[in-house]
C-alpha cells in the first residue's frame, strides 16, 4: 500500500508549495508577491485575508434576555410554563419540585420522582454517548472538518458548483460570497446565524445557499446580480425542527431537489422539501446522532457518520442503509470519487485510509446500496520523519479531512497534527488517484504555507481547467490556491495477474504501493 515514506521531503522552513508542474511540486521562499506570482497564471480568483483582529467579536451568552427587564412575580403555573418552553420536561419538572407552599405536596412529590429518573435517564444516556456532555460549540469544533473551529477566522467554506464563487464563514457569524467576476462581497449576517458549522451551494441554481447553524438551517437566496453588500434578513429561510441542534451539517442533492441536515444530537437525518420548508426524518436506532454527510456526485449514495464507532451509507432510492462498524471509533470524514462508486474513509484513532467500493445497483437490486463485503486498507498515513536541514520533521497521524477532485485524479488530506510542536508539521498530503481501470494511489507530494501556519479547511475548484485547484483557509485567515497542472495521471497500469506498480522510496528500495489487484 502506498505510505507517506515514499513521498518527498516536505518544504524546508521558509519556502512554501506553490503549484504542481511535470508531475512534481514546485515550491518556492515565502515573501509578498509569492500569491501574486499565483494569480498572474491566469487564475483570477480573488485574493482573500482575514485577520481575526479585524472581526467584531459578540457576546456568546446563551441565557435569555429576562435579567434585562424588572422582576415581577408570576404564578407557579405561568413560571412552569415558560420553563417548560425553555427547558422542556426537565425544566417543568424542576420549576414544579422547588416551588414550596405553591403546589400540592402530593404533585411536587410527583415532580422530584420524575425528575430523578429523567436525570438518571440522562445520565445513563450520556455515559454512552459521552459528546451529549459537551456544550453546542464544543460539539461543534469536535465534529468539525477544520482544525480548529473554535478559534481560527476562518470556520466554513464552500465552492459554487458551476462557477467560480464561494462562501467563507466567519469567527463572528458573518458569511462573506467572494465571486471571480466581480468586486462586489456581499456579506450575510442574520440574528439565528450563530456557530456556523457548514456551507452547502444548490446545485443548478446561482443564488441558495445552505447555512448550517446552532439553532437552525438558513437558506440564503442571494441575487447575484445585486450590487448589495448587505442582502436583509428577508433574503433568508429559516428552518427548524425539534430536537435538531446544533446543525453540524447540510448537503445537497446533485440535483438540488433536496437538503439533507444533521445534528450530532439528533439520530435523525431530515430530508427537507426546501420550497415547502417541511421534511421527513429518516432515523434509526444506535449511534448518538449524526456528525458528518456527503451526497455521491451521482446522487444515489449517502454516507453519514455518527458519534459512535459506527456510519452508515444510505442509497437515495428506497432509503434503506448499510450500516459499518468501525473497531476503534467514530469516522471521521470520508469523500467520493467522481463516479460514486467508491468511498474512502477514515477512523479517529487510526492513521489509516480505507476504501469502500460500491457496485452499480441495477434494477434488480432496488433498495440495495450495493457495498463491498469489507473495506479495504489503501494508505498508510500514520506519522513519518524526514530528515531536512532544519533537522527532523515528523508528518503525518490521525486525518482531519480529504478533498477529491472532480477529475478523480488528486486525494488531499489533511491532518490533524500538533501546533504545539515544533517538530510535528500540520501538512496537506496529496495523492495521485486513479479509479478506472483499477484503483491506484501514488506519491505526489506535501503542501506547506508559512512558517508558523498550519491548513484549517480544504477544498478543490469544481471546473478547473488544465488540471485540478487545491483551495486552502489557513488559521491566520488566508485562503490560497495551488494549482496542480496535468493532462492524465502518469500512472502505469498493470495486466490484470502481473505485478503491481512499484515506487523508489528515499532510500532507493523499490516498494509496493497499493492496486486492487493485490487485495
């Protein structure tokens, strides 16, 4: 299988990677034009710099507003009502067992008994699934594809599917559409815009996008022809459902018929109806709720993962689902390739890339998603040192995300690595992939920003031409682009019963790297 040993030594301090030519990274000394030198290759894309200096920061109090206004005395009944609003049964129970001398002895007996049991109950249900602990933001960074969404500027981003658009989330709840043909940014900013997690285009439209949020999923409909840099909230759907938040996640359908939501404390995953704002839970039994989504580009898998060591790949027909023990924990994140027909995953607490292959489900499978018996092992990415002129640097461990590119022939990964140390670099990886005729990875190289910066988010342009368009929002919020240059991947393939493609590792012995035919 391929490993990170074979890859070339990352750059040294002071340079950064800027572009793949011939097959190789070209990397280059860091300095103030070395983003220009980029844009003058005729990218035109915007240059965008966030410093976190620059973002208003607001009050993250999660308390109502009741202490603004004069305290005035309420009936029991009243105060249980709105307790009941606010807190559900648990707060009604508990308004009714401390409300001395204002209720029958008897129902505030009843009150404390249920109150108990339903903190037993939620102490017992949270020793299973230990993440219900955890605040919203909390949940939020955990699950989150960043590195760390808690602190850095830059939270969520998003390419347009058609053109050369995104969307950028912000530290301070605001959303920022940067578009390559015009100078106009609009800025979106809503009062249920809070701890935005994910960003989701609609396919085969221009203007809605999906904005998963603490209490919420707003839908922006965003004119693209506006001159505004500031759409009201009128321009935003709200929908809600209970017992759905936080909202750690959005996905579209290929085809932009339906919306798919998730909350890492909700079991169910909605199918919303956007143009009616109704929608259908599709829910089953274990897992905790559902932390991460991704929507096949043809439209007939999905793939959700859950808090637990446990994930699941739906089929978009019947509905139904395949559900995968993981042995460790929970999936971290996974990606498709082009076609749909293949998944590659990873497992928290593994430096390992699996792969799932999915067959073509015709008619006489209807309602089957079509999986592989077992996953396969494809990469080896646990941590490696490379001798430099620094001294040892060490890449590599447990993944945070991956990026696929439509071409279906670069892998990014990202890892999680420690900013911490010195010695320990947190890299992009990038893999040479192939899926047809056989599945292959080769070594491509590291991408590396500035000394002292570390990747948080990644993501490829949908429709680059001459190759592929690594996008990366690094944490002192700079987002940049690497273009990798190729015609078709310089991979040689075997016959089918020959031997598998070698590749001269550093110390110049020829190893294995991964094809199916070796499975």
């Amino acid at each position: 299988m391929c490993s990170l040993s074979l890859f070339p030594p990352p750059p040294p301090n002071g340079h950064l990677t800027l572009r793949e030519v011939n097959n190789e990274l070209v990397f280059g000394p860091m300095c103030d034009n070395c983003l220009s030198t980029l844009h003058s290759q005729d990218l035109s894309l915007p240059s965008v710099f966030i410093a976190q200096e620059t973002l208003k920061m607001h009050s993250r109090l999660e308390h109502s507003a009741k202490t603004a206004f004069i305290h005035h005395e309420e009936t029991v009944w009243k105060r249980s009502i709105n307790a009941w609003r606010n807190s559900g049964l648990s707060g009604l129970f508990d308004e009714i067992a401390n409300s001395d001398g204002e209720v029958p002895k008897l129902l505030q007996a009843a009150s404390c008994f249920f109150l108990a049991v339903f903190r037993w109950v939620s102490s017992l249900h949270g020793s299973l699934y230990p993440h219900l602990t955890l605040s919203s933001e909390d949940m939020l960074a955990e699950f989150s594809q960043a590195t760390d969404w808690a602190r850095c500027p830059l939270r969520a981003f998003a390419w347009h599917p058609h053109t050369s658009k995104f969307a950028v989330a912000l530290l301070d709840d605001s959303i920022k559409v940067y578009n390559a043909k015009s100078e106009t940014v609009p800025i979106l900013k809503h009062r249920l815009q809070k701890s935005v997690a994910m960003l989701a285009w609609k396919p085969l439209c221009a203007s809605v996008l999906a904005v998963a949020c603490q209490s919420c999923v707003l839908i922006w409909h965003v004119d693209p022809t506006s001159l505004s840099t500031r759409p009201s909230s009128g321009c935003a759907q709200v929908l809600t459902h209970p017992g759905h938040s936080p909202v750690s996640c959005v996905a579209w359908s290929p085809i932009g018929g339906m919306l798919l939501s998730a909350s890492p404390v909700d079991t169910s995953m909605l199918v919303w109806d956007v143009s009616t704002e109704n929608c259908i839970p599709l829910q089953r039994v274990g897992g905790g709720g559902v932390t991460f989504l991704s929507w096949s580009p043809d439209g007939s898998k999905v793939v959700a993962a859950t808090p637990s060591p446990v994930f699941r790949v739906w089929e978009t027909c019947m509905w139904t689902c395949e559900r995968w023990p993981t042995l460790k924990g929970r999936c971290q994140t996974a990606c498709w390739s082009p076609d749909g027909s293949r998944l590659l995953f990873t497992v928290e607490g593994e430096s390992v890339i699996y792969s799932l292959q999915f067959s073509d489900t015709g008619g006489e499978l209807l309602g089957q998603v079509g999986g592989s018996k077992t996953a396969s092992v494809v990469a080896d990415v646990s941590e490696t040192t490379f001798e430099t002129a620094e001294g040892e640097v060490r890449v590599g461990g447990e993944v945070q995300s991956m990026a696929w590119d439509p071409t279906g022939e670069r892998l990014a990964v990202l890892f999680k690595g420690e900013s911490e140390n010195p010695a320990t670099r947190t890299l992009i990886a990038v893999f040479k992939t192939n899926n047809s005729p056989v599945f292959q990875l080769l070594p491509c190289g590291f991408v590396k920003g500035d000394d002292g910066v570390w990747p948080q988010l990644i993501s490829f342009h949908p429709h680059f031409q001459g190759g592929a368009l690594l996008t990366v929002c690094w944490c002192d919020g700079k987002i940049t682009y690497i273009p990798f240059y190729f015609v078709t991947a310089q991979l040689s393939w075997p016959s089918q019963g020959l031997s598998p493609v070698f590749f001269r590792n550093r110390g110049g012995r020829p190893q294995e790297l991964f094809t199916e035919f070796r499975q």
